[in-house]
C-alpha cells in the first residue's frame, strides 16, 4: 500500500541520521560504563585484575571508615555549596534583572560570570593565592593588624567550599537570572493590583515562578561539584578526602582499579539519586 | 517595611560585594602574573613581562596549547555534526522510542567526567587501546555530543519543519535540505554549540588527565606546573587561557547572538 | 502549466481517528478550488495528500492523469503555499523563489531573472535583494506566493496562506490572488476556514466535514442552494424551520412546520426523491423576509415581533419572535430604510424561491457549529 512505502522510507533514513550519535554513546558510554561496572566485581590481585563476580569491594566500602567518609565528606561540602550558592546568587540575579538598567543588563550578566572562563586549574590556583598563608587575605588582614599571626586558610574545607561557591555563584546566577526575565511583568502586576505586599509577591509568586531555574541551576551544582576531584585536591589538601580524591587515590597509589570502580558507581548511583529527586524541573523541552 | 531607598543602596552594595568576590582570584591572578619577583604573593614588587616570555619560550606548554586546540577544534565538530544529524532525525521524523533515544543521547551530561573518564579508561585498558590525544578527543566527544544535541535540538521548532516541507516541496533532496536550509537557518544555535563545546573541552581536565599519556593537553600540563608550589609563571600562563576564553566568548557574543537578536 | 486532479475514494486514517473518509473529487484544469470547513474537517489532510506530505490509506489520487502514490512532495508537479509562509530566513527574496528552479539545476542567470519576473508580479521587485524578516506579513505571504509559482506548478496548494493577515489585507490579498491565478492559468487548491473568503475567489466550493465531503458548487449555489444542513448553516446566517411533508404533487409540495402549513414549488427541494411524512427543514437566509415591498410570488409565515435590532451598515439585523411559535428566534435583515422598533409586529413574507428545503431535522449540535 502506498502509505506504507513512504512512509516507511522517510523512517529508514531518519534512522540514518540518528544511529551515529546512538552509536557513539553506547560505544563510548554505555559499553564503558558497564565494563566499569563489571570491574567494579572484581578483584585486585598485585598489579593484575581477576574478575571474581562478588561484591566484595562494596562490602570493602562499608567497612572501611576512610572509604565511607569520603562520601560523606562530598556530600557534606556540596550541600554546603549548593545552598550557600543559591542563597548567594539569587539575590544578585534579582539585582541584575531589576535593579540594573535594561541596556546594561547584558554586560551586568556577562562581567558576573567572566571569570566562568578562567581555566579550572587555574581558578583553584588562583583562590589559593588569595588564601595561602603568604597569600592575599592574611597579608592584608596583618597589615591592618586584625590579626598577629597568619591564619590557616588554605587546606582546609573551608577554602574548598570557597573555591567551588565562586564557580557556581556564576553558574547560579546565570540560570536564574534567565528564569527571571522570561517572566512576565503581568504576573508581579496583577499580584500587587491584587493587595500582595512586596514580600507576599515575591514569596507566592516570584519564586514558585523561578523554582525550575533554581532547581536546574541546583541539580548541576551538585552534579559538577560532588565529582570534581581538582578544587579539594588543590584547595582542601589532603586532612580530608572528598570521594573523588579517594577514587584518584585508589588509581593512583594504591593502584586497585576495581575499588576505583566500586566508588565511582557509588558516586554514579548517588547523583541519579539527586536526578530523580530533582526530575520534575529538569524536563527537556523543544522550543 | 524597608524603605525604598535603603533597599536600592543595599542592593548595590551587595551587587558590588559579589563581583569583588568573583574577581577577586582573577584580579589577584592577573596582577602577579607581572610580579618582579619569585612569588605571586603580596608583596607587589613592580611590573615585569619575564613570566609571559617564559611561557611562550616553554615548549611543552606551548605544545600543550596546539594539542588543548586541536582536541577541544576536532572533538567539538565531531560532536555537533554528530548532535546536528540527531536532533534533526528526532526533530523531524516519527521513530519508535524516541524518548529514549533523547534520553540516552542526553545521558553522559548527568553524569560526572570522572565517571565517563574511568569507564573509558577501563574499556581503553580492557581493550588494550594506547592512550594518547585520539583518546582525550573521544572522551570529549561523548561529553559534548550531550550539549551539542540538546542545544541544537532545542532550537528545532516547527515553523522551521514547515520551512523544510517547503524546501522539499520546490524539489530539494534530503541532503539539499539539510546543507542548504536546515543548517544555515539553525546556524545560530549550531555555532553556539560549537563554540561552548570547543571552552568545555579546552578546559577539561580530568577526562584529558586520565586518559592522555605523553602528549597531554594544556590544563594537565598546568596540573603538573602546580606541584613546584606557587610560581608567577602560573599565573601568566592562566592569564593567557583566561584572555583566550575571553576572546572566544567575545566571538560567540558577537557573531552568534548578534545575528540571532536580529531576527 | 497546469492540469486537472482526480481524487478516487481517499481515505486518511490516523490511528483510531479517519481524518477523511471516502472522498471523490474531481478539479477541472485551471480551477480555483476552495475546500471549505471548520478545523478538523478534514481539509487540510486532503491538501497535505495532494501536496505529498501524507500517504492515503486507501483510494487513489490522480494529477494531469498520473497517479501520484509512491510520489513524494519534491517529484509532484505540485507547490504549496503555507499558512506561516515557510520562508527560507537565511536567504534573500530573489534566493527564495529561486530556489525551487536552483533545485531543478536552473542556471543562475535564468533562475534569478525569472525570480525577479515573479517578484514583479506580486510588485516585490524592488526589494529583491531584502531577507524575508524585513518584510510585513502580506508581503511575505506574496513572496511565499511567488515562490511556489516560479517553478511553474500544475497545482498549487494554499494552506490558509490569508489565515494570519488582519481584516483589510485579506480582503485586498484574495482579489490579487484571484487576478494571479486567473493570469497564470495553474490550478490552484485553497484551504480556508472563512466562507466570505471562499465566496470571494473560487471558481468552486468544496464544504467538509468530518473528513466528508457536504457541498460541491460554484459560491452562490452552495450559499442560495445548499445541498445539506451543515453547508447552509457553514455558509452564513440562517434560519432553521424544522417541519414534515405533507403531500407532493408534480409542482408542488405542502410542508408544515411550528409556523403553520405553506405550499412551495416542487424546485426548491434540495432531494429530489422526498416522500410523504419525511422530515425535512427549510432553510431561510436572513435577508429573505423582505419580499413584504417587493411583486411576484410569495408566500407568508405569518407575523413576528421584534424583540431587538441593530443597525449593520448594509441592513438591519433583528431579532424575532413569531405569533404562532414565540419561543422561536428569528434572524432578519431588513432594509437600511426599514423602522425596527422593539414590540413592532412584521410580516413574515418570502418569495418561495428564495425558501430551501433540506433533508431532515438539525441535530442541537449544527446550531452549535454554525453559531
């Protein structure tokens, strides 16, 4: 039948553009992680890898306090940094789209996340210039004699936290400054026409509007910062492991890849728990 | 209530608080690239342009610099012919289980590089594949391919599939209609994709780091600068990155969203 | 160039859903076809099957005599024009009605001097060179027109190409449609939602519904005799008098309804194998009930009130409501000189002619549609 050969053609070559793609993500995604996975049952003998099939190295991680404290550890800085930083952003993205004239908003937005575009390694680097015991803060802080001697600020938590807060304050206010002007102004106007007060507008109106902003913005924060192994390793130094510096570890020193393996399915399962908590914000739309 | 007047002094003070705060590590950075002296900390010494003649006289950052362009040049235009071709088979045509086709094209972007870079660092071992730049360049493919689809996909609205039945309907092929309508009229979007996977992989660490092994990528030759310590030829060498992204971004400002607040 | 269309019994079904259910028609060459009916009706699947875009589940659709089954849109000798335009953003004028003869490996001198031809036609050439974004709507809608003629179609397909003009510019755009048509000679298919529209520029009207043909007819036809309820409802006000056949004679028939018996001659009726006791309906435009001024025959439902009225420019409307029903409400557009005063009472005078007589009872959900 007629409907039936045109139709079914156009499906045939819409499959030809697809496949690529599909092919190169489960080639070089999929395939990847389920062999990481299968690595993750196996068994580090010296140098070599015997795949055994058990779940040792998961029993391994639950037993081991300084494999567990990893996790908590990232999870304790990245909540840390996910709330500081929308509490942080928010407000300078409301700035941004309310309080700076239309004309400069642009270049507002763009100035606020400039230094978004500074190499990764070399922004770490950089917040340890500012925090290092020579660094900026303690030299200033001495010179005006707030203090006498210079303060442990690097290599330690906080300086991490700092680290990763200033990246995704950008972040932050990127995506909420974007949900804030794709807003209608009619909605804040009817709520005041209405007898909102300020806070009553911004509380049932304006932020249930931005929440998917917000949320988004949230959701990869904590997926970029739970991973990131390069801002504990050079700013929180080595008193405490964020789980991905104990996975490099694991690779590295200790050269047991399986156990590498077992965490970073951990780490996986950890942020796909986050996507579902999250999901209902994070729906892909067309345009 | 908060008067008026006090909330437009408060917020000022605040917008002005938070950008100090953001550029307070660039500023620090910038300033003691041009330190006279062997440590990028306070004191200021006085200028000197002898750490920016060390970076560029340092071939194995200049090395470094040729191999980041040339993975993040070539990995992104696989990764957006690859996305673009997507987005418009799924955009454009019916096909069984297209959600999850999305889905799982979408997948590696939930996931973090450290992830992707082990599993392909597993798979490469497993295989027994050599790493070296082609492997980086995968890596950052399947990073990219994500954003790239997603972005192009989004900007895949049905006035523009109108716009290609039309094409079709004056006698275009389908290779036609892709080259001469589809992909100049989402060029926009296709560019911005380009160029935002080109800073992505320029970037990237951790997946370069991972899966290179003698020619390696510039942020993991800037890895391995850290470990002498705090050194002013660092900070040129990140004030040089900086002002390359800089100008990127000020290219995708200029030809991409220019054109595209036009129409 | 320009051919005839044959559709034999088409059939489109969408799952569950029959977008158009067995329908023939049959396009003379160089005809100004309108397909007429509100959203869903099945017009525009008909369109997209002449144009390519969809395949017929069953019957065959035939053009200049060949079938076009296994056809796609880029093989047909068929062009459409769409509702948005479907301008190529990134390319100017010339280069959009070019592009159908680059296509057909057209030589760049010739492609652009005949796209330069067509812009003139629709008086564009002066902006040749412009992108289609610095272009108001009706002058997109002639570009989009221009383009679909320059590769010089049998058919050419308009999907509501006026549907997003305002008012004034549609009226203007279908008289400059009608001349070019009529210049060019191509057959053109027209789908449109606006029965004044269709009134305008067809040669003939097809009125849908349902994925069914209702009426096929040149403009006053369907409008003074229309074939079935939905199409005298479709094409304009009218009102509705529900009501049984009496008896039939030769030149004659005798109908009641609520508003008491009348006779009418027997060519009025729409079904000419009417029986005894079938219900039936007549269909009665507004501005029908002036025949109380005028000579020649008619006939008289008796007398109404005017409950309100409202001057139109052209006539009076009113609304009535008569003596013998008074539940009912009667529309009539009485003459600019008329007195319409409410509590007036009016005679309810017709010529017979003018009176429709239609094949069974509206169903509440006509009414609704054609409200």
């Amino acid at each position: 039948m007629a409907s039936v050969t045109l139709e079914t053609r156009e499906n045939r070559r819409a499959w030809g553009f697809v496949t690529p793609a599909l092919l190169w993500t489960v080639a070089f995604f999929v395939i990847p992680f389920l062999v990481m996975a299968a690595i993750s049952l196996a068994t580090r003998k010296g140098r070599d890898i015997v795949m055994t099939f058990n779940l040792d190295n998961y029993i391994t991680f639950f037993e081991k306090a300084h494999l567990l404290k990893g996790l908590f550890v990232s999870l304790e800085i990245t909540f840390t940094v996910t709330i500081i930083s929308v509490i942080l952003a928010y407000p300078l993205a409301w700035i941004i789209a309310e309080r700076v004239p239309q004309k400069w908003q642009r270049m507002a937005l763009i100035m606020a996340i400039l230094p978004f575009w500074t190499s990764y390694v070399v922004r770490s680097y950089s917040w340890l210039l500012v925090l290092a015991k020579n660094g900026v803060i303690n030299n200033a802080l001495l010179h005006i004699g707030l203090i006498a001697e210079p303060l442990e600020l690097a290599s330690t938590r906080t300086a991490t936290v700092i680290g990763f807060v200033h990246f995704f304050v950008m972040l932050l206010t990127l995506t909420i400054y974007a949900n804030l002007v794709q807003m209608p102004p009619n909605y804040r106007r009817a709520a005041a026409d209405l007898g909102a007060n300020g806070f009553q507008v911004f509380w049932h109106v304006i932020l249930p509007l931005t929440l998917p902003g917000i949320m988004v913005g949230a959701f990869l924060t904590f997926v970029l910062c739970i991973g990131d192994y390069i801002t504990p390793q050079i700013l929180g130094g080595n008193n405490e492991l964020a789980l991905p510096q104990v996975i490099m570890l694991q690779l590295g020193r200790r050269a047991d890849f399986p156990m590498a393996a077992t965490l970073s399915i951990i780490l996986m399962v950890v942020v796909t728990l986050a996507y579902i908590a999250c999901a209902r914000w994070l729906k892909m739309e067309r345009t | 209530m908060i008067s008026p007047r006090f909330s437009k002094i408060a917020s000022w003070v605040y917008l002005a608080a938070l950008y100090g705060f953001i550029f307070l590590p660039v500023a620090v950075l910038v300033l003691f690239s041009f330190q006279d002296g062997r440590l990028p900390v306070p004191p200021f010494n006085g200028v000197t342009l002898k750490w920016y003649g060390e970076v560029f006289a340092d071939s194995r950052l200049m090395s470094a610099l040729g191999n980041s362009l040339m993975v993040a040049i070539g990995s992104s235009l696989v990764a957006c012919v690859l996305g673009f071709c997507a987005a418009y088979g799924l955009a454009r045509y019916i096909l069984p289980a297209s959600r999850l086709q999305r889905g799982l094209l979408v997948a590696p972007m939930t996931v973090s590089y450290l992830i992707i870079a082990l599993g392909l660092l597993s798979t490469f071992n497993w295989l027994g594949v050599s790493l070296s730049l082609w492997t980086v360049g995968i890596g950052h493919v399947v990073i990219n391919l994500p954003l790239c689809f997603a972005i192009i996909y989004a900007s895949m609205g049905d006035h523009q599939k109108n716009i290609e039945r039309a094409a079709r309907d004056l006698g275009a092929a389908e290779w036609q209609v892709m080259t001469q309508i589809s992909a100049p009229m989402l060029m926009p979007s296709i560019l911005a994709a380009f160029f935002l996977s080109v800073t992505f992989s320029w970037d990237e660490f951790i997946i370069a780091f991972l899966l290179s092994r003698f020619d390696v990528t510039l942020p993991v030759e800037i890895w391995s600068m850290l470990r002498s310590g705090l050194n002013p030829k660092t900070n040129a060498v990140g004030s040089v990155v900086f002002l390359v992204s800089v100008a990127l971004l000020l290219i995708l400002e200029l030809i991409v969203f220019r054109r595209t607040a036009k129409k | 160039m320009t051919a005839p269309v044959s559709i034999r019994n088409a059939t489109k079904t969408f799952g569950d859903f029959t977008a158009l259910d067995d329908v023939s028609l049959e396009i003379a060459v160089g005809e100004f076809i309108v397909l007429l009916g509100p959203s869903g009706c099945g017009k525009t699947t008909l369109l997209s099957l002449l144009g390519g875009f969809l395949s017929p589940t069953r019957g065959v659709i035939e053009i200049a005599g060949r079938d076009m089954g296994d056809v796609p849109p880029s093989k047909r000798p068929t062009t459409t024009m769409f509702q948005d335009y479907a301008l190529f953003p990134h390319m100017t004028l010339r280069d959009n009605v070019a592009f159908g003869l680059k296509m057909r490996k057209v030589g760049k001198t010739e492609r652009h001097a005949k796209a330069e031809e067509l812009l003139d036609m629709v008086g564009l050439k002066a902006s040749a060179t412009k992108k289609p974004h610095e272009l108001s709507g009706g002058q997109r809608q002639r570009v989009a027109l221009a383009r679909a003629l320059a590769v010089e179609p049998d058919v050419l397909l308009l999907d509501e190409p006026l549907g997003a003009l305002d008012l004034k510019l549609r009226r203007q755009m279908q008289d400059e449609l009608k001349a070019i048509q009529k210049r060019v000679g191509t057959t053109f298919v027209h789908v449109t939602h606006d029965q004044e529209e269709a009134m305008a520029i067809a040669d003939r009207i097809v009125v849908m519904n349902e994925g069914k043909i209702e009426d096929v007819g040149r403009p006053e036809d369907i409008y003074m005799r229309p074939r079935t309820l939905f199409s005298a409802s479709f094409m304009g006000e009218v009102n509705f008098f529900p009501g049984t056949i009496d008896a039939l004679t030769d030149d004659a028939i005798h109908i009641h309804t609520a508003l008491g018996a009348v006779k009418l001659p027997a060519s009025v009726m729409a079904d000419q194998n009417a029986t005894a006791a079938q219900k039936i309906t007549l269909a009665i435009r507004p501005e029908h009930f002036r025949a109380s001024t005028g000579t020649g025959p008619r006939i008289t439902l008796g007398k109404a009130k005017v409950e309100d009225g409202a001057f139109f420019g052209t006539h009076h409307r009113a609304h009535l409501s008569p003596a013998d029903y008074p539940d009912m409400i009667i529309t009539a557009h009485m003459p600019q000189s008329a007195i319409i005063e409410p509590g007036a009472w009016i005679d309810l005078t017709l010529d017979p002619a003018s009176v429709v007589i239609l094949p069974g009872h509206p169903a509440a959900k006509v009414q609704e549609d054609a409200a």
